[in-house]
C-alpha cells in the first residue's frame, strides 16, 4: 500500500477525469491541490480538446502513434527515399483516428505539421549523378504534450529529418512540438540510430517534451 497519504484521494481524481467527458474536476482547493501533483508527475496533462479540461496519461496510453509504415524498412536499405510513406497520408491517418467534431481543428495544423513536400528530382547534369533526393523529411505524431498543449486528441507532433547529405548518408535529426511553441530536439549520427529513438519514443509514449531528457534531447 502507498505510503503517499494523498495517494488515494489523486487516484480517485484521475479516475474522475477518465469519466468526465471533457475531463473536468470540481474547482475546489483539494482538488486543486491535487491536480498540481498530478501534473507535476506527468499523470495528468492539460486537454487539448477541452478548454480548462485535462487528461490521465494512462488514458492516453491507449491511443496510437503515427508514422511512417515503411520508416523501418528505409532505416535498413530496403526502400529508397521516394518510397516512403508521405507525410500527408501519415496525417490522414491520424485525422480520421479523431471523432468527426475534432478533425477541422486538426485540420486546420495540416501544413505546420506535414511541412513542405519532398520532391524527388532527375538529375540534369553532366555527369551520371542519377536521381538526385531532397533531405528526407518523414513525419510522426506521439499522444502527449509539452509546456503548451498538443494537437487535437492530445498528441505531439515531430519529424525525423536529414540535415546534411543524400540519400540516406549525411546527420541526421528528431525534433518533437506540442501545438505552440514547445519543442525538443535530437542530434543523431545515422539513419538507423534515429529511426531506433523514433521506434522507442512510439513505444513509451505518452510523455512530457521535458520528460525527453532521458533520451538525449534538449529544448528548442
């Protein structure tokens, strides 16, 4: 049994919010209190879709990551760049994964977070170059949030990019945003290693941005 005194009374407002439909608890100063423990231990974070609302981060648990379904397949050279899965339909997928109402707010994020499209151009040189690769840019979206809250259905959104180089060589970079100006990055030696902290954020969230010290990142 906890020896937290408060313990019990914090379980009972966690199981509150998971009941409320837009995560509301009585504005009292028990339930104040408590609600400043439980966001101080990331178990609670604001909603994004409900003003003055919150969220358990155990109910979040239960909501899926977006991205890349082949991001696996390129980190081990099985793919070339222009077969990636583009960031517009990783976007699709977590639109439609949010309840009708939501989606036109989301919507509304569609090119802050998908970013600018990457073209895939010939090479027209004079020598055999071939094809010639924009950075690579993929997009992936993790339920969460930050000192600001997330997208709609309380979720961070961030990008595994190329910042030097072609095709798959050169640096490269993981940078994660809630919906306002909160934002953490990575720096990563090579592809592999970056898609392997892509696969483990997945895999842990939900979190804090400041919880991602652990990993390596810093505040933007």
């Amino acid at each position: 049994m906890s020896q937290d005194p408060n313990a019990q009374f914090d379980q009972a407002v966690m199981e509150m919010i998971e009941h409320s439909p837009i995560g509301a608890v009585p504005h009292t100063t028990s339930y104040v209190e408590s609600l400043t423990r439980l966001h101080a231990t990331h178990q609670v974070y604001p909603s994004a879709d409900h003003k003055g609302g919150h969220v358990t981060a155990r109910s979040l648990s239960r909501s899926p990551s977006f991205l890349a379904g082949n991001l696996e397949a390129l980190a081990a050279g099985k793919i070339p760049p222009e077969e990636l899965e583009p960031n517009a339909k990783i976007f699709d997928r977590y639109l439609q994964s949010l309840p009708a109402a939501d989606r036109p707010r989301a919507e509304a994020h569609r090119l802050k977070v998908t970013g600018k499209p990457v073209h895939h151009r010939k090479h027209h040189g004079a020598d055999p170059a071939g094809a010639h690769h924009d950075p690579v840019h993929s997009l992936f979206l993790v339920p969460g949030t930050g000192p600001h809250h997330g997208l709609p259905g309380n979720y961070l959104y961030g990008s595994v990019f190329q910042s030097g180089g072609g095709g798959s060589a050169g640096a490269w970079a993981i940078h994660l945003h809630d919906a306002d100006d909160g934002a953490s990055y990575l720096q990563s030696p090579d592809l592999p290693s970056a898609v392997a902290t892509v696969m483990e954020l997945t895999g842990t969230a939900p979190f804090h941005l400041s919880e991602l010290g652990a990993f390596g990142f810093k505040a933007i």
